[in-house]
C-alpha cells in the first residue's frame, strides 16, 4: 500500500482511539472523562517511549550498518562542539 493511499482512504490508517466524532478527545465535562483523558495521557506516554525506544534502536542498526556515515556525523559533532561559543 502506497502512502498516498492512506492519505486518500482515512479507514486504513484504523480508528482513532479516545475521540469522538469530532475528533476531539476528552471535551465534555462528565466526571469519566477526567479518568478517560488521563488513561488516554498514559497511553500516549507509553506510545512516545516504544516509538523512541525504537528510533534509537533504528539509529543504532543505522551506525551499526553504515560506519563511514557514523564516523563523518560524529566528526561533524565534535567540530560543532570546538567551534561552539559559551
């Protein structure tokens, strides 16, 4: 499936967890969703780690993989940080 096809065909992306029709999460004021926006602010904490755990985990394989291009990136950094002015 090409990325133009989940652009057009919002469906194949799946549902949006937590929202309502409008696509806002957590807008009315009944006691639940107090309890609902903080279980959903959990989740998406447990989200943004697995997905960084992972882009670390990409970038490591990346090193790992291409060694030439690790070694010129932390040249770089190293220049960045000698020319860098407190």
């Amino acid at each position: 499936m090409a990325d133009g096809d989940l652009r057009d065909n919002p469906a194949a992306r799946g549902p949006r967890e937590g929202r309502d029709a409008d696509g806002m999460a957590g807008v009315a004021g009944a006691p639940g969703d107090v309890e609902d926006a903080q279980e959903s602010d959990a989740a998406r904490r447990r989200r943004r780690a697995q997905f960084l755990r992972e882009l670390h985990e990409a970038k490591q394989l990346r090193d790992r993989v291409q060694p030439r291009r690790a070694r010129a990136a932390r040249m770089r950094q190293q220049m960045r940080m000698r020319t860098f002015r407190w």
